[in-house]
C-alpha cells in the first residue's frame, strides 16, 4: 500500500509551479488529489481562493465526493512589481493580501469542517522565505508571507484539540513561471551566490517537503514555519573572512 492511499488532499494554485509538483507528488503516494487553481485547466477545477463564497463551494463538492479532508496544501499566490514601499499601490497591497493571506484564510475556513472528519487533518501554508528575511522592493509580497506564518502558528494553537496540524514551508528561490518571470542572468548568479546551497531548487523538492508535513510521518509537528531555502535564511556565505 502506498504511503497516502486514500488520502483525500486539496491543493489551491494546483495548475503550476509548487502547486503542480504537489499534486505529482501526492498523487505518487496514493492520494485522491483535489486540484484547484484560478482560471482552472484539463486538471485543475476553477477556484478563485480570494472568493470565500467560491472557495466554500468547491468544498461542498469536496464534502459531496469524499466527505473528507485529509491534507490542505495552501500554494495558490501572487507576487506584484518591484517597488520600494514608498511608491507600492495600494491596490498591490490589497492584491497580495487577499490572496495570499486571506486565500489561506478562506480555505482554511471552508475545509475546517471537513478536516473534522479525519483523524489526520494537516493543513500545509506555502510562505516564502519572504517571511523571515524581506526580499529589496517586494513590501507588500513580504508584509503577506509574513501575515501567513503568523496564520500557520495561530491556526495550530486553535485547532490543535481537533487534532488538525498546521505549518508552512518558507520556499527559496524556486524555477517556477512566477520567479523565472522576473530572473535575469544577473538575478541567477547573485541568488546562486546568496545561497549557500548554491542554486535556484526545482518544484519537486518543494513539494517533498510539504508532502513530509502534511503525512503521519510528521505527527508530532505544528506550528512550524520551515525553511526550505537551501540555507538562504541560516546566512550570508560569501563573506572573506
Ligand atoms: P506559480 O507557478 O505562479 O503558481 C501559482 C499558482 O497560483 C498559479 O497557477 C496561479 O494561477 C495560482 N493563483 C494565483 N492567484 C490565485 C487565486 N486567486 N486563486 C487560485 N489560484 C491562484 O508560482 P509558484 O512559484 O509555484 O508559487 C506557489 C507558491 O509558492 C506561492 O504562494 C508563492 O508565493 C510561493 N513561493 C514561491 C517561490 C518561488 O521562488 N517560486 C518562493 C517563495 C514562495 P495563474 O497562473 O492563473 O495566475
């Protein structure tokens, strides 16, 4: 028997990047992947995770399909221009706000009830290394993923007692549509440089790590913000000293 044979897992922003390897990788272990992403495609159904009234609604075709929830993965985000904060929007705040926090929120919510039902309930929050250390002109991207690791830690205080986990992985700089859209050769070599792994990661190792949260194997642990960011976060490599 697979590792996660009849898990049923939900994954937001399932169409690319982290998102798609997830679904790969729960997929391999045996799980009924749910896959939603904004526009929706051949695998992915439509769901704006920004539209509570949305969101609730593809979990009652959840709850009519499977009556359960196991595993929420939480990877659905936006990131906005560059700017220093003095000349951001507003509307680029509300846009990573609403969907990077309140998408969490608005999951999270709908599929509470449902993750009930399991004996296993364990919701992982895709963050960003963001969170921990702010990226230059990237305020209101930083301010969000920052907003999500302070959900992930106070959603596991609350629905510790239903047995529901909570924790969020704080990604590196990872090759998805959304970071390859803003590297250049120069941005490649000094993120090569930062981080003290040496290299831009794949989705796949993303995902591996979400998948260890997320299953029986990580029982013990909620509330935990985890850096998966080849040592970007630990510190400054490239010192002569
Ligand atoms: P990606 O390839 O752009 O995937 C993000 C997916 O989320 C896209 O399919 C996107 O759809 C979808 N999405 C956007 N808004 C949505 C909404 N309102 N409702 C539902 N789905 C929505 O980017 P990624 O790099 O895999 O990002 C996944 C997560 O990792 C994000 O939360 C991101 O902030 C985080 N992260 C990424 C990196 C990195 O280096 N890649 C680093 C740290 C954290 P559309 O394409 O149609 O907009």
């Amino acid at each position: 028997m697979k590792e996660l044979e009849g898990f049923v897992v939900v994954v937001t922003g399932a169409a690319s990047g982290i998102g798609e390897a997830c679904v790969t990788a729960f997929e391999d272990r045996g799980a009924n992947v749910v896959a939603w992403d904004l526009t929706g495609t051949a695998s992915a159904g439509p769901v704006d995770v920004s539209d509570s009234v949305a969101v609730r609604a593809a979990a009652e075709q959840v709850r009519e399909k499977f009556g359960r929830v196991d595993v929420l993965v939480n990877c659905a985000g936006v990131i906005t221009a560059n700017l220093p904060l003095q000349e951001v929007n507003p509307d680029d705040f509300q846009r990573n706000f609403s969907v990077n926090v309140m998408g969490v929120v608005n999951t999270s919510q709908a599929v509470y009830p449902l993750m009930s039902q399991s004996s296993h309930g364990a919701i992982v929050n895709v963050a960003s290394q963001a969170a921990l250390v702010c990226l230059p002109s990237q305020s209101a991207y930083s301010a969000s993923k920052g907003a999500v690791a302070a959900l992930t830690r106070a959603s596991a205080i609350d629905w510790a007692a239903e047995g529901i986990r909570v924790n969020a992985v704080c990604p590196g700089f990872t090759a998805t549509p959304m970071a390859m859209g803003q590297m250049t050769p120069e941005l490649d070599a000094a993120v090569s440089r930062r981080v003290p792994l040496g290299r831009i990661f794949q989705p796949s190792e993303m995902a591996e790590a979400i998948v260890f949260l997320a299953s029986p194997r990580a029982s013990a642990i909620t509330g935990v913000v985890l850096p998966v960011d080849g040592g970007w976060t630990a510190g400054e490599p490239a010192l002569p000293m």
